[in-house]
C-alpha cells in the first residue's frame, strides 16, 4: 500500500474529473491533472460496475497499489492522477495474483510512455 502523502484525497479526486486529462487502456484508465506542487500522488478506483462486492473492489486497489509501487518515481513530478478500472471480459478477481499485478503492471508502464 502507498503511504498516505502519495495518495490522491477526495477534493483532488474531484479536480480530477473536473480538470483532468485521460490515457485509456485496455483495463485502465488514467486521468490526471499537472500541478506545480512537486510530489506526486496517485490512486486506484474500482467502480461498482467492474465489481459488486466491495471485497473485490477492495482487492483490485490492493493489486494495484501493489503493481505501482515499483513504478511511482518514474512519473514525472507534479502529477496528481487516478487510475479506474475498467471493466473486461478476463477479470483480475479471478486471475492468480502473480498474473494480475503482472497484467496492471504492463498497463501501468504503457501508460508511463504515453505521459513521459
């Protein structure tokens, strides 16, 4: 899990949505907003339509977090964003976790290319 000062609050989620821009792909969604603040903040939202126990909701976050936490240096500084889920035909609740986070993790440096 991130530490809290990495993590996007709810007002800033609302930026977000508001302001942001958006890189799509094939499970995720990234939408952010470039700030002149130096940190960089990030997190995961599952929607009910992806999941509707918040279990797996819950455990498609964890993986997430799990799969960024390599990753989170290499955004460029000032970026405040969130990653949503999509929802597809494979679903990571059901996949093994080792091929789950290896799935979000290959979303999560294509998108990295796309912004940098």
């Amino acid at each position: 899990m991130l530490p809290k000062k990495n993590r996007v609050s709810t007002k800033e989620v609302d930026l977000i949505f508001k302001q942001g821009k958006f890189i799509n792909s094939p499970n995720l969604t990234f939408k952010f907003v470039k700030t002149l603040n130096l940190g960089v903040k990030i997190s995961f939202l599952a929607p009910k339509n992806v999941a509707k126990l918040a279990v797996k909701r819950n455990l498609l976050r964890r993986r997430g977090y799990a799969a960024l936490e390599k990753y989170l240096d290499q955004f460029p500084a000032g970026i405040i964003g969130v990653f949503i889920f999509k929802k597809y035909q494979a679903s990571p609740v059901r996949l093994q976790p080792r091929d789950d986070i290896l799935i979000i993790e290959n979303e999560i440096k294509n998108i990295l290319a796309k912004i940098n």
